[in-house]
C-alpha cells in the first residue's frame, strides 16, 4: 500500500509539471507586428515559412501558439472568421518574401482552423488545431502555415511577438514582394501539461488508500 501511495504522489507531482512532449517554439521576440490578426493592412491572407532545421524530429502538431510579451497595451484581435492551413514548402526562408510565382495556395494545404480568434490569455494566442498535421522535417520541405480571411474591413488591435532577420523563419502577406524579413514567434505544441486521464486515476486510488490507511492508524491509536 505504502508504494501505491508513494507512486500516486509521484504521478501528482509529475502530471502537473511534466512539459507536454514534442513542444517547440521558434523564434525569439525582438519586435511586434499588427499582421494578421491585429490589422488588415495585410490583406486576406499571411503566410510564414519556418525553416526544417529548427525541429529535431518528426512533429505532430495540434496546438499553434502566438505570444504577446512586447506590446501589452495592443491586445484588441480582429473580428471575423480565420482559416489555418498547414503545408510544406521548398521556398527558403531567406527568399521567401520575395518569391510570389508559386500558387500561394493548392490541394496540399491541410486546414487545422476554421473560426473566430481565441481569446487572448496570459499573453498567449491559442489555436486547438481541428486536425493533427504530422510534419517530417526529414523530407527537406520546410514548414508553411497561411491564414486567410475574407472579413477585409474587420480591425483590431492587437500586435504579437516578432522575430526579425535571424534566418528561421519569415514571412509575407497578400503575395506582394515586400522586403519584410521577420515572423511572428511561433509555440508548436506549448501548452501547458495536464495530467493523463490514467495518471488522474492512480493519483485517486492513491489518495483513497492513503485516507484509508490514515483511518486504520487512528482507530489503532484510539
């Protein structure tokens, strides 16, 4: 009994600060930007390409995070409805800014999102992907990600962490060859850890033998 109760404490302190497998985030903030869920200067639509080097492995993705760390005071998103797809791309990264003369969007795009923004909380911007996107970095494509909306004249405000020039990731918007450089820091798979549904019910059976050994030890002492 004893190692019962001692494994459902341990399942408890594990469960609640275990870091949920495969999270990755890119990018390091050194700026914000309005794009795409804050203005609509951007147009209907705002891709970004992450470079395949940045993942160690192999990437179910199912949970998209943006953050907002800089620019606290601007966190009003846009209204409307928003698509997310997932794709790859052999754009480089360096290039991609640049480079409108591929079809922005084709038959490989898996849509992960389709709604109204989630609600901006603790500084983060989380998306519960609707379906899993299983990325192989192996396979010498990089990651794409493009959001489309059509609600043009739905203006918010609410500018998000960005990561300027370092080479993992960049992005552009509407197509139009900006000389943009920078994307938003982007959080794969970073939320927060709840414990299992097997791990809650050794942590009860746990708890249950120790209140019952706790009794058994009083009725002796009485």
């Amino acid at each position: 009994m004893k190692k019962l109760v001692l494994g459902a404490m341990a399942a408890l302190s594990l469960g609640f600060v275990a870091a949920p497998a495969q999270a990755l985030v890119i990018g390091a903030a050194d700026s914000s930007n309005s794009i795409p869920f804050g203005s609509t200067i951007g147009g209907y639509y705002f891709q970004q390409v992450y470079s395949a080097a940045n993942f160690a492995g192999p990437l179910t993705i199912d949970t998209i995070s943006f953050y907002s760390t800089l620019d606290q005071d601007s966190t009003t998103p846009r209204d409307g409805t928003f698509q997310i797809y997932l794709s790859t791309t052999s754009s480089a990264v360096d290039t991609f800014d640049t480079n409108n003369s591929a079809p922005w969007f084709d038959g490989g795009f898996t849509k992960v999102f389709d709604g109204v923004l989630p609600t901006l909380s603790n500084g983060r911007l989380d998306f519960s992907l609707s379906t899993a996107f299983n990325y192989v970095p192996a396979a010498g494509q990089n990651l794409l990600l493009t959001v489309r909306t059509f609600d043009g004249f739905s203006a918010g405000d609410l500018y998000l962490d960005v990561d300027r020039n370092v080479g993992v990731t960049n992005s552009r918007f509407s197509a139009y060859p900006y000389d943009w450089n920078q994307g938003l820091v982007t959080g794969f798979n970073d939320v927060a850890a709840v414990p299992e549904p097997a791990t809650w019910a050794l942590m009860i059976m746990g708890f249950g033998l120790a209140g019952a050994g706790l009794r058994r030890r009083q009725a002796r002492l009485a």
